[in-house]
C-alpha cells in the first residue's frame, strides 16, 4: 500500500472513529456519479486505489438500493 492510501484511509477512518457529524452535501445523483468516478480510479491500480475502493464501498453502502 502506498503512502497516498495510507493518508487517505486514515482521513475516511478517521471519521468512524470520531462519530463525527455527516453533513448532506450531495444530490443522490452526484452520490451516484462519486462512487463511478472512485471505482474508475480503484480500478486503474495506481497510487490511491485502494483508498478509492474503499472510499467508494463506503459511500455506496450508504446510497438508497436502486430500483
């Protein structure tokens, strides 16, 4: 794992840990649009794709299931 991953899991972690206050900043379609763009980025392997990959399996655990 790269020092970049390591830098952002501890960042998205970080807020589980704290049971920080989550704020609806987003649409459900720029939800939507946000985990693509993490999974394109998971999948390209490079530096903060695992990060990406986890980021995005936490952002659409959260999104409504889709009809």
């Amino acid at each position: 794992m790269s020092e970049l991953d390591d830098r952002l899991l501890s960042l998205v972690d970080g807020v589980v840990d704290v049971d920080e206050k989550r704020l609806p900043l987003l649409t459900l379609r720029e939800a939507q649009a946000a985990v693509q763009l993490l999974q394109r980025l998971a999948e390209g392997g490079g530096e903060g794709a695992q990060a990406a990959r986890h980021l995005a399996g936490s952002l659409a655990r959260r999104l409504p299931a889709a009809d």
